[in-house]
DNA sequence: TTGTAAGCGTTATCAT
DNA sequence: ATGATAACGCTTACAA
C-alpha cells in the first residue's frame, strides 16, 4: 500500500494499458474512437479509465498528432465590453466544438500585436482570430500561410487561408444621420475614433454621406475626435461645448464614447434628449441601462463572435469561407427625440 | 508522421544546431541560459535563429520539462466588466513574469467549473486562479494537491498550496451605510445579490451591523434580491417602488445592481440623488460615467487581479502566502445627498 | 564547455 | 482487431 506524499504520480496511457492488460494502441484507439475495438477490451479499458482517474496529457497527445484544438484569440484589451462580447461569442462555439480559446492582448500595438501572434504560432494553435487591431496587413497575409486567420472588424483582402468578418459601418453611421434628420436636426456634430481606424473611418464616411443626401452641408467645426473610450467621449463633447458651435444632435462613434460624452452633457445642463439628441453606435450590454437608454446602432457583436469561431472550423475542414460585411440596425430608445425646444450652447 | 508539402517546414531545434555545427543540446542551453557556452557558438546559434526565424515548439519544451509557465485562470464569465478587471491584472502581472493565461469560463456553475479546472489540469497549467464560483470546496483542496490554487473573493480554509485574496465587503458595506445615516436617511433599502454568494452575505451583514450601530431597526420590506447584474437591480428596485414602502436611500450590492436600479428610478421620474439616494459597490470603469456620477466603495479589482498572479509566482518559487483580505474605501460621487424634499413612494 | 542519448506521453505506421 | 515501434520537438542527466 503505498500512499505517497507529495505530487500524485502522473496516470499515464501506459499505465492504463497496462491495467487493463492490452497495448498502448488500443487505450489510444478507444480514446479516440480511431478504430473498432473488441467490446471486451473497450469495457477493460473503460474501468481502468475510471479507476485511476485518467486524464490524457493534451501536451504529449498535440505534440504526436500535430493538432491542439486550440485557437488562438488575439483581442485588443480583455477587459473592454465590446471585446468582451466578441470573445464571449467566441469562447462559446468554440468549445461548443470542442476546441478552446486562447486569448491573448494586443493593446492596439502592432508591436505587441505581432509578438502575441508569434506566440500563438509557437504554441501551435490551429488557426487564429484576430479582433480589430493596426498589424501590418501584409505580415498577417504572411502569418496566414502557416495558420489559417479569421479578422473582425478590418477589411483586408481575402484570400483561401484569411478571411475577414464585419459589418456595415457606413451603412450604420449612415441610418443614424438620416434618422437624426428625420427628426428634424440639421446641426449634427460627429465624434469619431481613432484616426486611421477603419470602423471610425467609414461611420464618418456614412455620416457625410447621409449629410450629403439630404443636402446638408459638412461643417468640421461640428466634428471631434474621440478615443473609442468614454475618456474620449467626454473631452470631445467638452471641447464641442466650449467651442460654442451650435448643435442640436450628437452622433458618438461607438457607444463608449457616447457615455462619455452624456456625462460630459450632464455636467454642463444640458438635457438629453430635450436640448440635445444622441446617438451611439454597437448597442453594448451597458446602453441598454444608460440614463436615459441609448439610440444607437446594433451590432450582433456576440453572434459575430460565434460566426467568427465557425468561419474558422470550416476553415480547418477545408472550406472555403467568403468574406461576410452584415447589415446593422438602428434601435431607437430614448436620447433622440425631434428637434425641440433649446439647442445647446 | 511524414511531412507534407504546403506550409513552410517546421524548423526544429535540431536543423538549428545543424546550421549552427554545434549539437542540439548546446542550442538548447544557449535559448534558456542554462550554461555556460563559448561565445563563438553562442553567435552561430544566435545567427542561425535569426536567419530562420526560429520558434521553439512551447508543447515540446513543456513536454518534457514539466513546465508550462501557464496558469489557468477559471473566470465565471469572460464578458462581465466586474471579471475584465480580474483577468486584465491577472494578465498584465502574468506576462511581466514570463508566464501566460489560459481562460477558462465557468457561468457561476460548478459542474462547469469542475469540468474547466480538470480541462485545465490536462493541459498541465502549472497553477490556476479560481474567481469567485461555487465549485465544492472539498474538490478543490483536493485539486490545490496537484497545482497550486489561489481563489479570489472566495474564503476558503487556506493551506500552503490554497491561499485567497479577497476584500472586506462587511466594512465596505458597514461604511457606505453609516455614510448614507450621516447624511440623515434612516430608510435605507437594500439590493443584495445572489443568495450564498459570500460577498452578497458579508455585505448585507455590514449593512445591518451598521443599522445596528445606529439604532435603526432592521426592516426586511427594505430588502429585495437582485442577481448582481442590471436586470436583476432594475427588478428589484421596480418591486421596491410597487411595494409602496418608504425610503429615501438605497444600497445596492454591486454597481452593475445599481445600473438597473438608477434605471427604473429615472422610469418612474424618481430623482437622483434629490429624491433618493444610490449606492453601489465596486466601483467599476463604468460608474464614473453613470448620470450622475455614482458613489460606490472602491474595490481595488485590477490590483487584486495582479496580486493574485504574484501570489501565485510566489506559490510556485515554493514561498508562503497568507490569505489577504484588504479594507475597502467609500468613494462619494454624486449619486447620494442629505436626506431632502422628497422620499420615494 | 560540449555532445550523446534517454526520456516526456501521445499518436500513427506498419506488420501480424 | 491488435501490438510493436517510430516519430513529435525539446530538456536533461550523464559522459567525455
């Protein structure tokens, strides 16, 4: 009876074979379903399985078969709601699939990006999905000859081993300016993301857009830029107040900038959507519970996370996947309204 | 396993020692400064990284070292801003020290966390840092046996290989309501969260503790069980206003909790603070950016998040970790006021 | 200092 | 159907 101390022993394949009296193949070929096993050895196995606890050792059994099931994940901040959604879709047809996710951040760096990807290579992930973020197009496209790539949210070009997801930003930004102006807004002010980023890129470009259709013309005293973030909400929708450009509707790039700018909108008394209407864009989980609650543009961020993690298993069988640019939907709630009495400033 | 043609070969620490004319094991001791080498084959070996751009294998190294400077990270839920947090500090500290996450989600139910925690044990992780769930207790001292274990905002009998980090969410919440009596209210509702969650409980204690102390009576129309996420606060504050009973403050049992809260409060044209007051805790990105502001106790979740990582790297250098549990500050924002005008109802 | 060779725990090939 | 046995890519005694 040996009851030892310290780190239990290591339940190795072996082992069970051993136990159960066949060879290593067969406990390997019944784990796996590989091939045919005699209904005596299967039973054999099975309770040998059982007795000891057996675990396989994913390390050993991805360094033989040259597959890990993992995916790597390459996110931007793991803590941001949005992300949050995405890797939440992600993660759960992931493992739906019976494949894990493994995350890692980028922090909107491409240097950092790049050593995260390498090192997702050198773990031996199967395939990677890439959130957003500024790597150079042309090392991904390279990156992709070794692992098959799924993008969210960056256009680029397509090809059998990459393909990218998205939505229509343009057409989003676009239905937001035109609803504004349904309501009778004229004096719309903009703020946008990070220079450069193509989501921020094409809202703006939707929004002149929609300006430009209802001929109205563009004004850049009425645009700000912003950070993707509340911090960058609030001080844009500050720097717009001080400035005295009249307006009497906002529409923040994304929805955390629209937070930061309806405190921003607070501080200086000025009502929503009273004096001033709102509008943001991705209908995160938290616009829903804004006070008031936030028109703004939905993005199936979740379900494209799930979309993202299938693009990728049909990748690995071999499919071919094309690039997928869906439609968004505005949903109006309660910080728009026609305009009214008071414009600000 | 024969290599196919398609995706470039693998270049393996053996065709470096190759290029390099000295033996893999030299190589190996160069990469992971295990011993002294001449300097002259230290440069062929580096030059010879280099020109092919070499990665060594992570599963291999692992394999056979018994190492995989991974620590598995089981989190309830990869999408929740409460859990970003977490797993942000965890992630930061983590990567500084040469280590990486693997995430895993365990949706607050613990034949799912159990499932994870053996997932992640067959992935050899060298540690895992448990947040918050339900998982047995017993199941985990025996799993603290085969990998250190550090569990966060769970108390836990802690043993050498077991330690938790936690806040003190009886003084927390003692403070935020011993606040809301100076401040002259004595009707003060209470949200709490799920039942048997320990942070619910420890909260709901300091808030009769501090009742108590004021020689208020305890009042249970007051309470109303949330889930500790917005819905279940805006329920539960829309079941408070129905109820008809009288009140002038409430604390909610997180901030998410006083989201939804705030939210069925600007339904029913109740003010904030003039009307009632609003507490939360935790103190969320989020909440600086709630109209208005909230006042909530600041929990310090990203520094917890790191501190949890380096008990965890202390755990592994084999030193001793106590159990830690850290005060926790009010932080008054613009949600809560002199008892005024109106009360609610 | 450097090299040889024996693992690490699987899967996969090839006989039988 | 089953069992040897050779990979998989690296670390680490043990020798030299």
């Amino acid at each position: 009876m040996k009851k030892s101390f310290g780190p239990p022993e290591t339940v190795t394949l072996a082992k069970i074979a051993r136990a159960a009296g066949v060879s290593s193949s067969t406990v390997s070929r019944i784990l796996n379903g590989t091939a045919r096993v005699s209904a005596e050895k299967q039973r054999a196995v099975e309770e040998a399985v059982q007795r000891y606890n057996y675990r396989p050792n994913v390390l050993a059994r991805s360094l033989a078969s040259g597959r890990t099931d993992t995916i790597g994940v390459l996110t931007q901040d793991i803590a941001s709601p949005f992300y949050g959604e995405w890797l939440r879709g992600i993660e759960d047809e992931l493992t739906q699939t019976g494949r894990s996710p493994l995350f890692a951040s980028g922090h909107w760096n491409a240097a950092d990006e790049q050593r995260q990807l390498e090192n997702l290579l050198a773990r031996c992930v199967d395939g990677v999905i890439v959130l957003h973020g500024f790597v150079d197009p042309d090392y991904l496209r390279a990156y992709s000859e070794r692992v098959p790539v799924v993008m969210l949210g960056r256009p680029l070009d397509p090809s059998p081993r990459l393909v990218c997801l998205g939505v229509d930003n343009r057409q989003g930004a676009y239905d937001v300016v035109t609803h504004l102006i349904e309501l009778g807004h004229r004096r719309i002010a903009h703020i946008s993301g990070h220079a450069l980023q193509p989501d921020s890129e094409q809202r703006l470009i939707g929004y002149r857009e929609a300006l430009a259709d209802a001929g109205i013309p563009y004004d850049d005293t009425l645009i700000e830029r912003g950070n993707f973030e509340e911090s960058g909400g609030l001080v844009a929708m500050e720097r717009l107040l001080d400035a005295g450009v009249s307006f009497s509707a906002v529409f923040a790039s994304n929805d955390q900038t629209a937070y930061g700018a309806r405190l921003a909108l607070y501080r200086r008394h000025v009502r929503v959507p009273d004096d001033v209407s709102l509008v943001g864009f991705d209908d995160l989980p938290g616009s829903l519970y804004l006070t008031p609650p936030l028109t703004t543009v939905r993005q199936p961020i979740y379900e494209i996370g799930r979309m993202a993690a299938d693009a990728m298993a049909r990748l690995l069988r071999g499919e071919a996947v094309p690039t997928q640019i869906m439609r968004v939907e505005l949903i109006e709630r309660e910080t728009t309204a026609r305009i009214g009495t008071g414009a600000a400033s």
